[in-house]
C-alpha cells in the first residue's frame, strides 16, 4: 500500500489530502501538523476550517485511509512521499522583509525530513514557493552522508477557497513538475498515477520544476492583475458615468478576454495572491529585472488604492464626518462561503472607519471569530454582530464588505426602516439590486457606479 504524509493540515493541506484518500481508498494518507488543536479538530465534527462539502469528503476517509496526526516523525519514516504544504508568508524580517517569502517552515520541513528518513521518499512541494527553491531543497536534503535519495517535484495547489472540494474533485488542470532525469520521471509518473485515479490524463500537466514553480506564482499573479485592471476601471466609471459592470460584460464576451475574474470590488483579500505578487516582485529585482518587478508591484498597489479609496467614499458621501455614527460592516471574510479573513480587505476598512471615530458593528454569517483575532487591538471599540439585522440596526450606513449570498435575500425594506435617516448602503461587491434599494429610499453607492442620491 501507497504511503503518503503531508506535513502542514491547513487550508490547502488538510482539503487536498482529505479528497486524495477519498478517491484512492488503496492510499493510506497521514496529515501531521505541529499545532496540536488543528489536528484535534480535524477528527471532530467541527472541523478547523469551513468550505463548503468538506465535511463529508473528510467524513468518508476519516480512519479508513486518512490520519490525521502530531507524530510528525513517524509519519514521515513511513512514507513513500512527502507532501509539504506548510505556509509560505512574507518575510517580515531581514533581507528581502516585505517582499520575499519566509522559506523557514519549508526548510525545517526539510531538515526534519532528512534527519529521520531511513528509505528513499518522492518529496512533493505543495506549498507555494519560489521559482528555484527545489534546488535549496534538494541540497538540504542530500547534505551529509545519508544514503538515502530524495526526489523533489513541484505540484503547486490552484485550488480556491469557498470552492475547494470542487476544484479539487474537478480541476481544470493539476499541474506537476518533475526533473528530466530517469528518477526524476519515474517519480513524475507515481504522482500522476495517483491524480489519474480520478482526474482524465489530459488535464494532468507535466513540466520541469521550475517552470512548475514558476507557473503558481505567474497564475496568482495574473489572476490577482485582472481584479486590479477592473478595479482601475472602476475609478474611471464614477468619474465618468460609465457603469462598469456593463463595461466588464462587455469586454468579457471578447473570447479573447473571457468573462472571469473581471468583477470590480473593494479589493482582492486571502492569503495569497498579495504574498505571491511581492515574491514575484523580489524573485524579478534579484534577477536585476527592474522593468517586471515594477509592472507587478502595481498590481498591489492599485488593490491598496482601491481599499482606501472605498473608505474615502463613504466619508465624502456622509457629509465628510463619520465620528460617532455607527456603521454595519456585512461581511468580513475575505471571500463568500469561507471563515477565512487573511488579509481581507475588511481590515483595512474597518481600520480606517474607527480611526474615522465610527462606531463599527461587523456581521458575518462564518467569520466572526477571526475578525476578532484580526484586530485584537480594537475589540472595545468594534462590536461583533452575527445577526445582519441587528448589526443594522440605528446603523448610518451599512458596508457589503463580502458577496455572502444571504445579503441578497435580506429584507431591505426592514433594515431601512431601523436605521437612522439618511440610510447609506455601500455595495462594495456590487451585488445588490441598487436600483430597488434606491426606490426604498436609501442612498446607494456602489463600486464603479458611484452614488445614487435623493438629496440635492
Ligand atoms: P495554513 O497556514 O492554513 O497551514 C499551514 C500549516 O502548516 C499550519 O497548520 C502550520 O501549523 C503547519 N506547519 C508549519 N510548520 C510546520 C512544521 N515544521 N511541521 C508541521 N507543520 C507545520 O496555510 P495554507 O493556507 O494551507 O497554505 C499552505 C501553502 O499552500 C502556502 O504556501 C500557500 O501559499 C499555498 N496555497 C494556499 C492556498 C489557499 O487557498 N489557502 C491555495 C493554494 C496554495
Ligand atoms: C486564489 C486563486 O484563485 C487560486 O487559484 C489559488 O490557488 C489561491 O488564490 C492561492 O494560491 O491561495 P482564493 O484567494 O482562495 O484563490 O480566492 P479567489 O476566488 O481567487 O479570490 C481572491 C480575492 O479576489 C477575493 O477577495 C475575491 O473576492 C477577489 N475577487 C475575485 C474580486 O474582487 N473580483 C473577481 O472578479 C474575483
């Protein structure tokens, strides 16, 4: 029997291994993790992470072919390959700090792996890293004496999240890198069979693994670009009466362009696509290519304009004070049908209202509990609210921070009636019916389209 162990059970770790067992009942799969509450809560009912059918894939596996463990060494000594997928966030320190991705998890990883590895193991990066970073890897691994040989792909994760298990059982493509050796292929080849359990043979990619690495950077990063085009967009539709949801369906049905990702919004929040573009940034300024890393690093920087663009908005519109005016924030996660809020643009948002003086009243159907550890800092001055209306409730002005699907059934009529007069709504997801809100008498701003007012 195949053996595999994962090191790291977060978000991309404990969903992709989880479908792996489900789908190879003849695979026994091992997840280990340092954090010991993780773990725990993966063999509960209430699992670590929210996404929507997770549960019962997790359900189907759990004690049949899926572990889940802190025995972090023994999992590794049994394995026939390694997946790595432990976080790879920005460095916050030393040389490249702000930019470059913090590779210390990984490396550890590594170390761990070589220290205690009796046979010889495939070791999959799962992890986004940078273009290159096998090669450090394989050197950590090979150094010293130890007889033992390591072969290293890259098998970067594309999934999304608030629709992980079905990109994961459905993948437009999986995508794995491989050195053009004969172990090098035969490794490729032990990978893809367990992939083609389950997904057709044409839509697994095979490359060389840097171009592999390189290719999970290049994705985000393009990804990530098309937000922050539309979004430049949108700043140009207000000051010009262009609406630019008909300006995004329009060049969305050139086949050439396509119709994805072209949805304006406050900005671009989770955890990666911030983090990959500034490594795609450093990987391009420490190759001496200036040109590329600038045309990247605006990609970032028009998501930041656009942020507080949003909140300077509703300052203007409410008459340029919010000191004191209560103000409901729907939605805090980064991103419908996640608990997820790493680097949600609701932080910013929320930030920039208290230091306005607001009194800010946040609601999410999922994401309570992580705003809090988001803004540890201001839990006296912000109120938490499950319950939209309540939230809403004398409120100023309500702020559609997230396109949870339940702010579209809310009964606006109702949370008019409780607020305070003139009511602002502003849509920063464009997912209202503004037209009908307006008819109830609120003032509707929305991204790209501007402020519908009743005062003059
Ligand atoms: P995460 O923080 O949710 O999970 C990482 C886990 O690794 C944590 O539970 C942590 O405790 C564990 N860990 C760290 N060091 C360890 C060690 N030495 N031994 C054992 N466990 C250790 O991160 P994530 O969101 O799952 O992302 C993991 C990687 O996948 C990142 O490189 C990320 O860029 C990439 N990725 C993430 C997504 C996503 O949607 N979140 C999608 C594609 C790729
Ligand atoms: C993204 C990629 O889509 C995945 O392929 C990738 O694997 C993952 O990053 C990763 O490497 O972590 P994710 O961040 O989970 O996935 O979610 P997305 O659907 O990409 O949304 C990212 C952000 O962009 C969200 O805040 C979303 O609201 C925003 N967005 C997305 C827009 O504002 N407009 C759009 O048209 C699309």
């Amino acid at each position: 029997m195949t053996k595999i162990c994962c090191i790291g059970a977060g978000y991309v770790g404990g969903p992709t291994m989880a479908m792996i067992a489900k789908k190879c009942p003849d695979v026994q799969v091992t997840v280990v993790d340092i954090n010991a509450s993780r773990i725990a809560a993966w063999q509960t009912d209430d699992l670590p992470i929210y996404e929507p059918g997770l549960d019962e894939v997790v359900k189907e596996a759990l004690g049949r072919n899926l572990f889940f463990s802190t025995e972090v060494d023994q999992a590794i000594i049994d394995a026939d390959i390694v997946f790595v997928s432990v976080n790879t966030p920005t460095k916050t320190f030393g040389e490249g700090a702000g930019f470059a991705s913090d590779l210390q998890y990984w490396e550890l990883c590594a170390r761990r792996i070589k220290e205690v590895s009796t046979t010889d193991k495939i070791i999959v990066e799962k992890s986004t890293l940078p273009v290159r970073t096998a090669e450090a890897m394989e050197r950590v691994l090979h150094s010293g004496d130890n007889p033992v040989h390591f072969e290293v792909l890259s098998n970067p994760e594309f999934l999304a999240e608030g629709t992980a298990i079905a990109d994961l059982e459905n993948p437009d493509r999986v995508l794995i890198g491989g050195h053009e050796t004969p172990s090098g292929q035969k490794a490729l080849q032990t990978l893809v069979d367990i992939y083609a359990t389950w997904i057709p043979r044409e839509r697994i990619l095979t490359a060389n693994v840097w171009s592999a690495e390189l290719s999970k950077l290049t994705a985000n990063a393009f990804l990530a670009q098309r937000v922050s085009s539309i979004n430049a967009i949108s700043a140009l539709c207000e000051a010009t009466e262009a609406d630019v949801g008909e300006v995004a369906h329009s060049i969305g049905t050139d086949s050439r362009i396509g119709s994805r990702f072209l949805k304006a919004s406050i900005g671009f929040g989770g955890s990666c696509f911030k983090k990959d573009i500034l490594n795609l940034v450093y990987l391009c300024e420490s190759y001496g290519l200036q040109e590329p890393a600038d045309y990247w690093r605006q990609v970032v920087i028009m998501n930041e304009y656009q942020e507080t663009r949003f909140v300077t908005n509703m300052l203007h519109n409410m008459f340029n004070t919010i000191a004191g005016k209560r103000i409901a924030i729907f939605g805090f996660a980064f991103k419908a049908d996640t608990g997820d809020t790493r680097e949600s643009p609701a932080i910013k948002v929320c930030r920039k209202l208290v230091g306005e003086h607001a009194k800010v009243v946040v609601s999410d159907p999922k994401a309570i509990e992580n705003a809090k550890l988001e803004m540890p800092d201001l839990l006296d001055q912000i109120d938490f609210e499950k319950d939209p209306y309540a939230a809403a409730e004398g409120a100023h002005a309500v702020a559609i921070l997230t396109d949870w699907k339940e702010y579209k059934e809310l009964d606006y009529q109702r949370i008019y009636d409780s607020m305070a007069k003139p009511a602002f709504i502003f849509d920063g997801r464009n997912m209202l019916d503004h037209q009908a809100l307006f008819e109830i008498g609120f003032e509707v701003y929305s991204i790209g389209k501007g402020l519908k007012t009743h005062l003059k």
